[in-house]
C-alpha cells in the first residue's frame, strides 16, 4: 500500500509544479498587456505624474499579490496542507483522468482504510492488483506539459522585450517607469503675460496684456478672482496679443489666462500662464459729506442738514448760511472746494474737513482732497447749491366767478387759496364800484384788510362771507374787486400778488323782474305745449277705444300709436321737471332780491310741491298695464287698459288745468307785487336824490339821475296799465282800484311833478314828488291787501260751503250704517237703503264739480283729495251692486268704507283751509326773525372759527374743535326749536339747514374738519340768511286735546250760521276728533287742532 501512496504523492507534487508554471504564465500575459495598454494611453493623454503614480501603485501591487497568492497555493498544494488535494483527491482526480483505472485506485485506498483484520488476505491481494495496473498505465506527462509551458513563459518574455523597442511605445513606456516625474507634452502655442506683477491706484483703469508664440487659437479664457469669486471672461487674438481692460480698479487681484483643449484624444488639456498678483494702492475717499443749511430767520425754516453721498444738487433759500463738513476714509494732506473763479481752502483735522460759507447766488463747485501719500481723490463729484428766490404769493379763487350778480342780501361767498413760499403777512380786497351812468364819477379804488388769525401762514384758505352793506353801490353799478395778497420777504422786500379781476353786477329792478318774467312765460309756453299733447293723446285714447270696438285683435299701427302716446307722456314728464326747475329759478331770484313779499313765495313754493304731484303713480301704472295687455293680446284687457289710461289721462289734464289757473292768478298777484317793489325803489331813489340836493351835488349828476326817476315813473304807469288788464278776469274790484289809481290825480300830479324836477333843480318840487310817491306806496299796499282778502273770502266761503256738504253726507251715511244694523238679505228695506245711498251719489256728483272749480282757484285743496273721492264713488257703487245682488254683508262692509271716505275727505278740506288761513298770517314774525337773525350772527362765527383750523397746531386745533363742537350743537338745538315753533313747510329751507348742522356735528365728533364740512356751514349760513328773507312764523298751540266722540248729531240746514259763532264751534271740534279715529298721522292731528283753535279765535273777533 505504501507504493500506492507514494505515487500519489509524487502525482500531487508535479500537479502542484505544473498549476504554478501554467498560473504565472497567464498572470505574466495579464499584466504586460495592461502594461502595453497603459502606454498606449501615456502615448495619447500625457498621464500626469500624480496619476501615473497610483496607476504604479496599484500596477505593482496586483502584480505582487497575484504572485503570492500563486505561491501560497502552490505550497499548499504540493505538501497538501488543510488537507487539500488529500489522496482520495488524487485518485478520484486519477480516476476522472484514466478511463482503465477509474474508481479503482480510490477503493483501494477505502479497502486500505477499513479496520476489519478478517480479511486482510483478500485487501492485500486487491491492493497488489490496483498497484500493478498503475504501474502499467501512464498516469500524466508531466514533462511534456511543464515543457509546453516553459515554452510559453519563454515566448512572452521575448514579446514583452521586442514591445518595448517599439518606438512609439518606448518613450510612453519610458514616462511610465519614471511615473513619479512630470513630462510635458509638445503644445502648439505658448501663452505669456506682459503685464505680470503690477501696483495701480484705485479706481484707475488697468489693462492686461498677453503674448502667444506658436500657432495661436482665435479666443482665450482670461481668468481672475474677486472677493473669492472666479470670474471668466473670452478674449480675442489681435496679433497673437490679448488684452482685457478693468475699469476702475479698487481691490487687490490675481489673475491668469488659459487655453482648454477642445480635443479629448490629445497629449495636452491646456494652455495656460502662471498666475499674477495686481496691488492696489487706494486713493482717499469722501465717505461723509453734509452740509447744514441755517436759513433766514423770517422764512421761519429750522436750521437742518442734508447728507449729499449720491446726491449732487440742493436748494436752499435765499440768505442763507451753509456749514460743509465731511470725512474720508483716509488721513488727509488737504482739501478744498474748487468753483470756477476761485478756490476755497478746508479746515483739515486728521480725516475730516469742514467750512462755513455764505450764499447769496448759485454756487457749483468740487470737493478735492490729498492724502498723506498726495495721492488725489479721483473723479471729485460736483456739486451745485440753488439758491431758491422767494416768489410771490399764489392765489387761487374758487368762489365767486368772474362774473356774477349780487342781490339785495349784499353778500358776496369768497372761497379763495392762498399759498406763499415762507407765509402770508397781509390779505386785502381791492374793489372800485363802476356805475354805468355816471362812468365819469365812478368811485377811486380802496382797499379792505381780511384779519389773518395767525401771519406767517404759508397756506391760507380764505373763506368767508364778505358783507358789503357799507359800500355804496346801486342797481345797475358794478362792484370790481381783486384779491391781494403781501408776503413776508425781508430780504429782497416784500412782495405783493393779486387773484383775477371779479365783476359783481348789482342788476336794476326792472331787468331783475324782465328776467322772471321772461322764465315764466317760457313756463307758460311749456305748459301750453304740455296741453296740446294731452289733449292729443286723449283724442287718440277715444278713438283707439272706438277702432278696439269693431275688432277682436289690434293692428301694427294702433300699437305703435299707443306707444307714441307712451314717449308723449315721457316728454311730458321731462317738460314738468322743467317746469320745475324754472319755479325754483323764480323763488331763488325773488329770495336773493326780495323782489316777492312772503305769501308769494309761499304760493310758488307750493307750486313746486305740487307741479311734483301732476304725474301720478297711478299715471304710469296705468301705462304698464297697457303695455302688459298689448304683449298678451287680450283684447277685453286692452280694452279695460286703454279705458283706465284714458281716465288717468283724463285725471292729469284736470290737475294740469288747475295747476295753469292757479299759475295764472299768482302771475297776477306778482304783477301787484312788481308794481309795490318799483313804487318802493322810485321813493328810495327820490330820497338819493333829495340827499344830492342837501350835499350839493353836481348838477350833471342829479340831472342824470331825474331823468332816470322820470323814465322809472313811466314805466310803473305803465306796468300798472298791463297789470290792470291781466287781473280784470280774477278780480274785477281790484282792476278797477288799478285803473283808478293809474288816472288818478295824485298819479297825474305826481307825473308833472317828476318832469318839474327833470326841467328845474328845486328841493321843493323833489319834496312833493316823495310825498306823493310816499301816498301811491299806500294806495298800492291797500289795493294788495284787498286782492289778498277777496281771494280768501271768496276760497273759505268756497271750502265751507263744500264741508258743510260732506258733513250732511256724513250724517246722511251714518244713518244708513244705523238703519242697515240687523238687515238680512230678504229684508224690504234694502231697497230703501239704496235709494238713500244713490241720494248720496248724486250729493258727490255735486260735490266734485264744486272741488274741481274750486281747485282751480287755489293750490291748497290737497291733490290726495281726488283719489279719497275716485274710492268713495268706487265704493258707493259696489255698495249699491252688492245689495242688489242680495250680498248683504259685503254691502254692509262697503258702506262702513264709504263713511270713512267722507270722513278723509272732510278730514284733507279742512286742513287745506286751516293752511290758507294760516299762511294769511303774520303772527310773531318779527320776533321770528330776530331769533333768525341772531341763529345767523352766531353760525357766522363758527364758520369763521372753523377757517382757522388749518392753521393751528394739533393740541390747539383739538381744544378749538371741542368748543365748536359745543357751539353748533347749541345752535341746532336752537333751530330745531325755532322749527318746533313754526311748524310747516315754508320752514324747508331751515330743516335743510338742520341737517347740514347734523352733518358739521358728526365731522367735529370724529375730528375730520375738512373743505366739504366747510362748504356745509357755508350753506347753513345761506340758508339761514335766505330764510330771513322769505320765511313767515306761525302761531300754533296744543292746548285742546282731543277727545272721542260716541254719539253726535248734526243738523245741517243751520250750519253755516252757526260757524259764526262760539257755541257751535264745539260741533267742528266733535267732527274733527271722529276724524282723528281714522288713522290720521300725528302731524296731521296738530295742523287739525291749530285749525280749529284758529277758526274759535276768528269768531270771537267778529
């Protein structure tokens, strides 16, 4: 057995040999092909020597560990150690090798292994036979192997050596042998610095210059680092030459420039120089500047200082002193300012300067300093000190116009802007009155000074109510004025600006009633056109329902009649807003210049209200049905539409017809009013006259103004002749008084007296003619008084008579609700109860012919009247068709409506006459209108206060705003009991006021005073004043309370005696509280009251 093992152990040796030799070999052409690899990319790319170092490394390393690994394992391998390749290794290696030996040799060494000592014959006779098969069989050649790979170790050795005599390899392989030097690779150009190392000063411009030598490439990257930034820029070849130029330099910086190949299989990456440093040596820099401005002490500026680092320009006022002081970043040699005439040396104290200058022009200069080193500021930045003149005051006027009228309240609004450079020291108006007559006597121009709270103000917002009561200006003259305004110019003098000429036309008497006279015919002419309309509409309104009649569908062109009828109404409309309009224009002139005693204003202030009331809601209502009815094409409902349109249209021409009439009779009651205003004005130019002789005026003059007195006289005969013609169709009576008095002696005496004194300069005649035109005043003012109290007698005896019927009705109707209690449907009373209700049917017809005459009379009867009548007869007749119809109850509901009806009706009357007796009445007038006249004086002088807001500082302007705050919340209250007083619709004006004040009041709670809360107490005051004019206090009073009445009686055939006495006044105060039980609103219930306290205090006069 021994043999056996020793050939396998002899067969793992050379095995182990045979692995090592074939193993080195493969390891040896590894690593010279990567080495021949690695030359080929040395020969390409010029490895860098920091690289081909580790590529060494690692080289050398693998080739050292590969060979040892390949010796440990031979060693292992050859003595068999941790058992490998043991010898049942071997043999099954043997066995997988020889097909004859195969597992032969492995059970031997089993058979060999096994422990049993029975049969050990037999194992040795087994070994013996494996033993001599082996020995007869060629296991391995090892020699013939080992030789082929001796051949193999020899052919790469000699390989390896002829590639290293490659000549393209040797010198790559050369660089790799010597890996830890740096080659360089041939390049094609070579890239220099001119410039190099250099030392600037900051801000200067540096260029940089480089060379190239070879074949040059178009661009180079030019590289350079600041605050640690890397900044690339590409620079052109000029010549081989590359320049880059930095513009003001002010740090040190290092820089270099470089080429990058743009091939990746080259010997070199790039081409670059070496690296530069450029030093910069700072020049001194101005790192503070400022310059304190001491202005002159009357602009009332602050001393304050401007700091100019990157601005160059300041503007400071005349007079002025300017400190310059400033700092550099470096220690200073010197400094000065260098101006174009001369140069003006700085204060130095280590780095900072500074230099108190005086200014009187403008002054452009540079500021220059040194350094230790006499290294210059660069670039030293100009500047330029504006010396700002003082100009002028501005001023703005807002209010009034160039041109515009002044009226008798002699108030002229001024809201003017006042703006001055340092402050205003003194406001003037400048004014001259102009007369057209006497142009060569026309007055020299004076001057009034506007009191300043506070002078010096650079903004001053002059607003206030300039009273020119004391100038002597008469109608026909014209007031001239400017606004001037002084500054407070101490050093080139004071200066003086004036606003834009204004013309104030004082008008004459008889243009200002030309002027009303002709808005009211334009009134007149509308109203007419107004009427021509309607009366067209309603004829086409008949004739539609006739066309409607005869045929079952409307055409084309009734549509579009209807709807042209629709535009017509909307035209109507827009002429009524005019009407308006033209109404208000009136009252505004006859306010401002009392041209209208107070019951004339009174009646087109009630105009106005009612001319708002002619188109009525039910008007439109009507028309939108209409239109509904044509889109549905239902004729019974067109028709129904067109009757109810026509009836409103029917309605609107009656309201309009009583609005013309009445509009007709206050024309007449103007012309009466016209006629005193001239009589008053000749005696008022008479007394001018008279004065004149007394002064001994020029007898130029007083010609002059006789002669106008003459031609005034003849206008008023005249006028008096055309106002005679147009009321003879009101009142007969007072035409006659008017053409009396027109050839009446004393008018023919007065005629000849006036041309004396036109022909002859005597005091004496001038006298005579004041008396007589003093006597004519009277005439005038009886035949006034009259007019005024035909009308009211003739327009109460008118409403009585029409009560004392609705009351009859009223008790007609109240009986038939009493005898119509517990009827039932079948009664035979019925009959009878309709019969009294047709009875009271008939009475309303009656009734409403005597309200329409009446409404044409007077604008009191209230216009809600005729729709209480329209429901009346609408209920009568559902009462009297209900009862036919055996419905009791419905019926029984209707007759209650109807009584309330009557009651409403009655009710309206009686307030209308209460307001046209009350509005006759002149009752505590001027004790209203002293309290009027002190409420005016008093918001006068808050607005004035209020104008002073502005200029106050905050704390003052706090304190003031409490105290007009306290003021106007006094003032309201007083109003509102001045109102409270006076109750009525004349008082519109004052409640307008009052809410204005309402408004004042919240803007001075909330501390926002601003211009409209200023436009507000403008207006107040205007109302207030215009009030003054116009406005009429009532007497009212609540001492008798109502009551409610049960059971009354009335006996109606004695009524109209009884009114005129005290015992049956109890009978209107027992029908006036049943009416109240309707739901009559409180204000209402007081007009009432007062009505009926008023008619006890008539009766008891008589």
């Amino acid at each position: 057995m021994n043999e056996i093992l020793k050939i396998l152990s002899n067969y793992r040796k050379k095995s182990a040999f045979r692995f090592f030799l074939k193993r080195f070999n493969e390891l040896l052409i590894i690593f010279v092909t990567v080495f021949i690899i690695t030359a080929i990319f040395e020969n390409i790319f010029y490895i860098k020597s920091t690289l081909k170092e580790k590529i060494a490394i690692i080289y050398i390393n693998l080739f050292f560990i590969s060979l040892s690994y390949l010796l440990l394992r031979f060693i292992i391998h050859y003595f068999s150690f941790f058992n490998f390749k043991n010898y049942d290794a071997i043999a099954k290696e043997i066995g997988n090798t020889n097909k004859k030996i195969k597992d032969k040799l492995l059970n031997a060494l089993q058979i060999n292994n096994f422990k049993d000592k029975s049969n050990s014959d037999l194992k040795e006779y087994a070994i013996q036979t494996i033993y001599k098969q082996i020995l007869k069989t060629d296991l391995i050649n090892f020699s013939k192997k080992n030789k082929i790979e001796y051949t193999k170790l020899f052919l790469i050795i000699i390989s390896s050596g002829l590639i290293l005599l490659i000549p393209i390899l040797n010198q790559p392989i050369n660089r790799l042998i010597n890996f830890g030097k740096d080659f360089e690779p041939p390049l094609p150009f070579t890239l220099e610095s001119i410039t190099k190392n250099k030392s600037i000063l900051s801000n200067d411009d540096l260029k940089i210059e480089l060379q190239a030598y070879g074949s040059t490439p178009d661009t180079i990257i030019f590289n350079w680092y600041d605050n640690e930034i890397l900044y690339k820029r590409k620079i052109s070849n000029k010549k081989n030459k590359f320049t880059y130029t930095f513009d003001n330099v002010e740090k040190d910086f290092e820089y270099w420039a470089n080429y990058e190949n743009p091939n990746f299989f080259s010997k070199w990456e790039e081409i670059k120089t070496e690296k530069y440093l450029i030093d910069i040596k700072q020049r001194p820099k101005i790192v503070d500047l400022a310059f304190k401005i001491e202005p002159p002490e009357y602009t009332g500026l602050k001393n304050y200082t401007e700091n100019y680092k990157n601005v160059n320009q300041i503007i400071i006022p005349n007079g002025s002193k300017v400190s310059i002081s400033g700092q550099s970043d470096k220690l200073l040699n010197s400094a000065w300012l260098k101006t174009s005439e001369k140069r003006i040396n700085l204060e130095i104290y280590e780095k900072s300067f500074n230099k108190k200058i005086f200014i009187s022009d403008e002054m452009i200069f540079s500021l220059h300093c040194l350094d230790k080193e006499l290294i210059p500021n660069l670039n030293p930045k100009q500047y330029t000190l504006t010396v700002k003149k003082d100009n002028p005051p501005n001023i703005s006027v807002q209010k009034p116009l160039d041109e515009f009228e002044i009226n008798e309240i002699m108030i002229i609004p001024i809201n003017a802007n006042i703006i001055d450079d340092y402050g205003i020291k003194n406001i003037f108006i400048e004014y001259q009155v102009l007369s057209e007559d006497f142009p060569e006597f026309n007055q020299n121009k004076k001057r009034q000074k506007i009191n300043i709270i506070e002078e010096n103000n650079k903004n001053y917002n002059l607003n206030f109510n300039w009273d020119i009561n004391n100038i002597a200006i008469s109608m026909g003259d014209e007031l001239h004025f400017k606004i001037l305004a002084i500054d407070n110019n101490e050093i080139n003098g004071n200066q003086i600006s004036e606003s834009k000429l204004m013309i104030g036309k004082f008008p004459s008497l008889e243009s200002l009633f030309s002027e009303i006279e002709d808005i009211e015919s334009e009134t007149q002419d509308i109203m007419d056109d107004i009427n021509s309309s309607i009366e067209e509409i309603s004829e086409m309104t008949e004739n539609l329902k006739m066309e409607f009649l005869k045929s079952e569908e409307t055409n084309w062109e009734q549509e579009k009649k209807i709807e042209d009828s629709f535009e017509e109404i909307e035209k109507i409309s827009s002429q009524i807003d005019e009407i308006e309009k033209n109404i208000e224009e009136i009252i505004k002139k006859a306010n401002e210049n009392q041209l209208f005693d107070n019951q004339l204003i009174d009646k087109f202030e009630k105009f106005q209200n009612l001319i708002q009331e002619v188109m009525s809601q039910e008007l439109f209502e009507a028309m939108q049905e209409l239109q509904n009815a044509l889109k549905n094409m239902d004729m019974n409902k067109i028709s129904e539409a067109l009757e109810n349109y026509n009836f409103n249209m029917e309605q609107f021409e009656k309201q309009l017809d009583q609005y013309m009439e009445m509009f007709e009779m206050a024309l007449a009651e103007q012309k009466l009013n016209e006629l005193s205003e001239k009589i008053e004005n000749m005696i008022k130019k008479q007394s001018e006259i008279i004065n004149d002789f007394s002064n001994n005026q020029d007898e130029y003059v007083i010609d002059k103004k006789t002669s106008k007195q003459e031609h005034r006289f003849n206008e008023f005969n005249k006028s008096l002749d055309e106002t005679s013609e147009i009321i003879k169709n009101i009142s007969k009576n007072i035409s006659n008084e008017l053409l009396e008095l027109s050839q009446s002696n004393i008018n023919n005496e007065t005629k000849e007296l006036l041309n004396q004194q036109n022909q002859k300069i005597s005091e004496t005649i001038s006298q005579n003619a004041k008396r007589n035109l003093n006597d004519i005043q009277d005439i005038m003012s009886d035949i006034n008084q009259n007019f005024q109290e035909e009308l009211s007698n003739e327009l109460t005896e008118e409403f009585i008579k029409i009560i004392d019927n609705l009351l009859s009705m009223s008790n007609q109707q109240e009986k038939i609700i009493s005898d119509s209690n517990g009827i039932k449907s079948r009664s035979p009373f019925l009959k009878d109860i309709n019969r009294k209700q047709d009875n009271i049917d008939r009475q309303l017809n009656q009734i409403t012919k005597q309200l329409t005459n009446l409404s044409n009379s007077t604008f009191f009867v209230n216009p809600k009247i005729n729709r209480q009548i329209g429901g009346l007869k609408s209920s009568i007749s559902k009462s009297i068709s209900n009862i036919e119809q055996k419905q009791v109850t419905t019926a029984f509901k209707e007759h209650e409506k109807i009584l309330k009806y009557i009651n409403n009706i009655t009710f309206l009357l009686l307030l209308s006459l209460e307001e046209m007796q009350s509005s006759e009445s002149a009752s505590g007038f001027e004790q209203f209108m002293k309290s009027l006249e002190k409420m005016s004086n008093q918001q006068q002088g808050i607005n004035q206060m209020s104008m002073q807001l502005g200029q106050m500082g905050m704390m003052q302007q706090k304190s003031l705003i409490q105290e007009l705050l306290k003021q106007q919340s006094e003032l309201r209250q007083q109003l509102e009991d001045l109102i409270g007083d006076n109750p009525g619709e004349e008082t519109g004006g004052l409640s307008n006021a009052g809410d204005e004040m309402d408004e004042v009041i919240i803007d001075f709670k909330n501390n926002n005073v601003n211009r409209k809360t200023l436009e507000r107490q403008q207006r107040i005051l205007s109302k207030m004043l215009d009030s003054q004019k116009s406005l009429t206090q009532k007497d009212y009073s609540k001492k008798r309370k109502s009551k409610t009445a049960s059971n009354y009686e009335l006996d109606s055939k004695n009524l109209n005696s009884e009114l005129k006495i005290i015992e049956n006044n109890k009978f209107y105060i027992d029908a006036m509280e049943a009416a109240l039980q309707e739901d009559i609103p409180n204000d209402y219930q007081n007009i009432t009251r007062l009505y009926f306290l008023n008619l006890q205090k008539n009766n008891n006069n008589e």
